[in-house]
C-alpha cells in the first residue's frame, strides 16, 4: 500500500494514522497521527495519550532531545496497531508533541520504503518487491 506523506510538515513527511491502547485496560482508544521517524531510538506518545489511556509507567530512560538535552523520563507500556496490523505492545516515552512518534525500536518489525522524489512510502511486514 502506498502511503502519501503529510503535506502539512515542511518539508513533507512519512505520517500514518495509529490506535493506541493500554496493555492493562483495552478501553478507551486514541486514534493519532503518527510520524515515521527513522532518527528517533523509541516511540514516543503524545503526554496527553499517558493520561487519556491511565497508562502504568514501566521503567525509566535517559534520553537526549534534538537540542542535546539530557533527561530521565517514565516508560510507559502501551498497545499501538497501524491499520490492517495487529496490535503490538512497545514500551514509549512521553512527548510534548500532538502526534505519536514512531521510532526505530517500532520500525524493526517493518519494511520501509521512502519514495522522496513523489513523496509517499511504502510500510509492509513482508519484504517489498522491486
């Protein structure tokens, strides 16, 4: 399936849509956009999803923003699944920002193709053909 990015970002980027659930409490859900962030070590969820869902912190992380700040932060266990996808549970962090961002531990379990020129990616759990 060929996924156009998100226009609204400039430059434009590799967004899709995901639910997100609690591991403990299935209901409510959230749906979010979420970025492709092939830069970022782990998912992260927006600050609000960690109170809408009631979501148990895990652990805690260090972790370093783009500006090279340093900070420990909670890790919070959730359930996020991509349409036509199962569900996976995957430890995140919280983020100041209103969508989920999707970081290289979720993008393991996926292929990834990013078509820069028309603007649009391919995400698959088989192997893409060429």
């Amino acid at each position: 399936m060929i996924v156009p990015y998100d226009i609204s970002f400039d430059p434009p980027a590799p967004m899709l849509s995901v639910v997100l659930t609690g591991v403990v409490r299935s209901r409510p859900q959230i749906r979010l956009p979420a970025l492709i962030d092939t830069g970022a070590d782990v998912t992260a969820i927006p600050n609000t999803a960690v109170n809408d869902l009631h979501l148990y912190a895990v652990a805690r992380i260090e972790v370093e923003g783009i500006n090279a700040n340093i900070a420990t932060v909670n890790m919070y266990m959730v359930r996020l699944s991509v349409d036509g996808q199962p569900p996976r549970e995957i430890e995140a962090v919280p983020t100041g920002q209103p969508f989920v961002i999707l970081g290289r531990d979720w993008l393991e379990s996926y292929y990834l193709l990013l078509n820069g020129p028309e603007k649009n990616f391919v995400l698959s759990q088989t192997p893409l053909k060429e």
